[in-house]
C-alpha cells in the first residue's frame, strides 16, 4: 500500500518563535512544513513549488498580509491554494478584511494546536471538495453582508479561475460586484429591520455562469429595482469590465449570465 505523502504547508511567520512552534505544531500532526519569515520569501517558494496550504501570519516585516493573500489570490498558479490567515487581528472588520482579500479560512491568536490542525484540515478538505465540484458548480447564499457571502463569493472565483478564461481582473471584477450587492443588501436589511433582501443562485458551467437574484418577499423587491436593474441600476463593476452578456428580469428577479470558455492550456 501506497503511504500517502504529507501535506505541505507553507507558514509565513516573521517570529522565529512561533513560526518554530507553528512547524512543531504541524510536523507533529502528520504535515510538512515549509517555513518563511518573510512576504518576499513566501514568493520566492512559491514561484518554485505549489505547497498544499498556507498559513499566513498579516504583520510580516516587509509586505502587508492582506496585499500579500490578495496577490496570490489574483494569480493563476497561485489561486487554487488554500490560503488560512492566522494573526492576532481579531476585530470582525479585520476578519472581513481578510475574506474580501480571497483567504479560505481566517483563525485568530492565541490558538490551541488541536483547533488550528482541525480548521487547516477542515480548510484543505473544503478546498479539495470544490475543486472537484468545479465543472458544474450550484450554491446559494441570502445576500445580507455577512462572512458566508465572502465565503461562497471566494468559492465562486475559485472555480472560475479553475474552469474559464476569464482574466483575473473580469473575475475581481465580478467578485468586487457581488461584495458590494451583498454589502447594500446588508445595509437595506438594517434599514428595513429585516432579513436578507435577496437569495443568489449561482450556476456555473464550463460554458456559461449564471446568477439568478430572487427578492425574498415583497417588500424587498425594491432592493433589486435600486441595486441591480437590466435598465436602471448595474453595479459599476460588472460593466466596467465586461462579466455580463445578459441582464434580464425573469421570474420576479434578476438573471445575469456570461458566457465561458474554458482556459487555454
Ligand atoms: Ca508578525
């Protein structure tokens, strides 16, 4: 029987301390680590091998945490990665900050080594279960600017990175649409005192994306005749950089619909 190789993660910490803790802490449970005690160096790695996971640290000496995830998550080579921020941040603006920038998971300091382990495995097993999902991808999320919005956004770009040829500025293009849909529609929640104005139904394929926004009563179909309207209302970023063929009403909501090509080899 095959042994099965051991996950490698990358950890960027600038702390010897901890980034000797963290090293302990993952060899003891069955990875490989790969340390690197700056921004810059994480880069240099990652230019010549594809670790299974990242942990990252955002306070690092030379590039700021946030840019550094953001970058690796516009990238081809490195979008796929999972990347698990770990900082002693833990204000839930930061958290969302970390979300908006593509990590996959977001877990605060002090930790124990049992619950890191288990979110880094919990994160690389979501991670590995969407990718397979990719060719045919269905989610729904009711927009209310809240972290599974990220979440499934995150998802979303993901398998567009993975199934079409879309450029990493159409799909932030896209992904930055849907964060500011979600963020109005957590805004009119509050207003309104009520839930989520809107459920999304995302389905994509390797030939076409569709997203289907549907009020979730009848109060709030205002908020798609405001935000998200085939005549009146678009958000910038979606035209801006061309992610829509279609924006037509059907069914008492919204359909917008792409287009795809898968990507070349
Ligand atoms: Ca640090």
């Amino acid at each position: 029987m095959a042994t099965e190789a051991r996950p490698r993660v990358l950890i960027v910490e600038d702390e010897p301390d901890m980034n000797h803790l963290l090293a302990d802490v993952l060899s003891a449970y069955g990875f490989e680590p790969i340390p690197a005690a700056t921004g810059q160096e994480a880069l240099t790695i990652l230019a010549e091998q594809t670790p299974d996971a990242i942990l990252l640290d955002l306070m690092l000496p030379d590039l700021n945490g946030f840019e550094l995830c953001h970058q690796l998550k516009t990238s081809r080579t490195t979008r796929k990665i999972p990347v698990v921020i770990l900082t002693a941040l833990d204000r839930p603006a930061d958290r969302r900050d970390g979300y908006k920038t593509g990590a996959d998971d977001y877990v605060t300091k002090p930790f124990t080594p049992e619950g890191l382990v288990a979110r880094l495995r919990a994160c690389l097993e979501h991670c590995c279960a969407v990718q397979k999902e990719c060719s045919h991808l269905v989610l729904t999320a009711d927009l209310s600017a809240s972290i599974n919005d990220l979440k499934v956004f995150n998802t979303l770009t993901t398998c567009l990175y993975c199934m079409t040829d879309l450029v990493p500025d159409q799909m932030e293009a896209l992904r930055r649409g849907l964060i500011s849909l979600s963020d109005a529609a957590g805004h009119w929640a509050a207003e309104h005192r009520s839930l989520a104005p809107v459920q999304l139904t995302i389905d994509l394929t390797p030939t076409r994306l569709r997203l289907q926004f549907q009020p979730t009563s009848k109060e709030s179909e205002g908020f798609l005749a405001e935000h998200l309207h085939p005549e009146a209302a678009v958000p910038s970023e979606f035209t801006d950089a061309g992610v829509i063929d279609r924006l037509m009403e059907e069914a008492g909501g919204v359909v917008l619909e792409k287009r795809l090509r898968p990507p070349a080899e």
